[in-house]
C-alpha cells in the first residue's frame, strides 16, 4: 500500500504526516528530560516533583479519577491535502473500555460522505459498528489489536486514552516548559520523548502486549510528546507523535539514515467522573461473515 506523506515546519522543525487506512473502514476512510529549568525558566519544583515521576504516574492518577469525556483527534496528509479524523464519547478507566463517535474525512473523490463509526475500545480488543464494506449496519466487528502491528494506536482513527496514558510510562527525556491553559483550566505543560519498549515493559498486564506491538511496528521507538496536566496529575491534553518506516505503518524499524513519516495523535480529557456506562456487544451482535476489503 502507498502511503501519501506531507511535510510540514513546526517550531523550525521539519516534520511529515502520513496517511494509513483506518480498519476496514472503507475507501472513503483515511487514517490518516530532562529536570531542572527549562528553557522558559520554568522550574523542575513547579512541576510537582521529578517531571519524568510525574508523567509516569498519569494513568494511575486517571484510574483513580475513574471516567472522563473524551475527545480525539488524528492529522495526516492525503495528496497533499491535511485531514483529520475526529473522535468524540466516554472511557471508564477502572473497566478500560470507552466509546467513541469517529468521523472520517470526507472522500477525496467527492463521494457522500460516510456517518460516523462507533467504536468501542476495550482491553486487547476493538469494535467498530458502521464499518461499511458488507457488515450489517447493526453488526459489530471484532478486532484483536495485539495483532495489528501498531497495537491500534494509530490504526482504529483514535489512540486509545489509556494506552496513550500508559505509554508515558517509557518518559525519559522531560522538560517541564511551565504553566498552561486546557480548555479553561490551568495546567502544568510537559515535553518530551518516551520510549515504546520501556513503556511495554512497565505497562499494565492489559495494556503490555499492545504496546510490545507498538514497539516493533512502528519506525522507532521514541514518541515525541507534549502532555498537560492537571493540579491532581489527571492528563487534561495529550498530543503524540507515532513515526512509520517508508511512509508504511507496520514498516518495522527504519534502515540507518532513514527518514520515518508521522501521524500526529492529540486526546482531550474533562468532565472527570462523567457516567461512561458503555457495554461492550453481546456474542451475537458481532459479525461473523467475511469482511468485503477496502
């Protein structure tokens, strides 16, 4: 499959943005630390201790939080051309399942454009109900995501809250860069990269196979971020940079000297303690017939 890039200058660096396919989403579907001062004179203090300390507990302190609404948003670049799918419901952190209304970027061709996918995001797995491509509009589809080869953190069009919490886990390199404002509510602004093998090792147990996957589909291992916290280590923003070999998710590792191409993943999070009583579909509401291919 070719994939589309986009180069893009943000803060005098240069960066692309791919375009994939979201699952079985149909032709129209794109899926598209240090501590101590930083260089805003921000001290290590004001960030509530070690950054790196900090950001590794942020899914703890989102479990403890309970549930939140949630907001996503994914860029790329098709023929030139950015998009962006976004993403909009509910996650429970204590049973890690959330539900999202994802809409898909018009298709380029000008075809009508498809309703929003349901999406249902569980340990292990994702369920995706008006997928297109033959599947009853009231059936689900089953995805086991620990056999996609970027762990659905890119792949389903939305990262999952959690696993992208939990992904903070491999922070190494952190500059906290000082106070901020999320959707009206003062924040502590972090920077850095995290590692996907270390935040494998360090994950929950539902979460560990995910990212292992992540860690060997992706270009490289290091994910550039930019995190937001709240005065109660609850992540209120979190943008993500996911790098693929060749233009390709799934690429593997990079040969030497090799530029990788990027998807840009931001989740917001408010409304903590909000129901997000979603129930993941009974064994008969999934769909058992063969997926028609894109």
């Amino acid at each position: 499959m070719v994939v589309q890039e986009h180069e893009e200058r943000r803060g005098g660096r240069s960066r692309r943005l791919v375009a994939a396919p979201v699952v079985g989403a149909g032709l129209a579907s794109l899926v598209l630390a240090t501590t101590g001062c930083s260089p805003g004179g921000a001290a290590a203090d004001d960030a509530g201790g070690d950054p790196r300390e900090v950001l590794r507990s942020a899914a703890a302190a989102l479990v403890e939080a309970g549930t939140a609404r949630a907001r996503t948003s994914m860029e790329m670049a098709s023929g030139g051309t950015r998009v962006t799918i976004r993403g909009a419901g509910t996650y429970d952190f204590v049973r890690r399942v959330g539900e999202l209304k994802v809409q898909l970027p018009q298709d380029p061709s000008g075809a009508e454009q498809q309703g929003p996918i349901t999406e249902m995001l569980a340990p292990g797995a994702l369920y995706m109900k008006n997928r297109g491509a033959g599947v009853p509009a009231d059936k689900w589809v089953r995805i086991d995501i620990t056999t996609l080869s970027d762990g659905n953190l890119v792949t389903g069009g939305a990262t999952d809250p959690l696993t992208a919490a939990e992904l903070l886990r491999g922070a190494q390199s952190v500059e906290y860069v000082g106070p901020a404002e999320v959707d009206g509510t003062v924040v502590r602004h972090f920077r850095g990269v995290a590692d996907l093998s270390r935040a494998a090792k360090l994950a929950s147990k539902e979460n560990r196979a995910v990212l292992k996957a992540a860690a060997k589909g992706f270009s490289k291992d290091s994910v550039p971020f930019d995190a937001y916290l709240d005065d109660q280590g609850r992540l209120r923003k979190l943008r993500q940079e996911f790098s693929f070999a060749n233009g390709q998710a799934g690429g593997g590792k990079a040969p030497r000297g090799a530029k990788g191409v990027a998807v840009l993943s931001t989740t917001w999070l408010d409304a903590f303690g909000t129901k997000a009583a979603a129930e993941l579909p009974e064994a008969g509401d999934i769909f058992a017939g063969k997926i028609a291919e894109s």
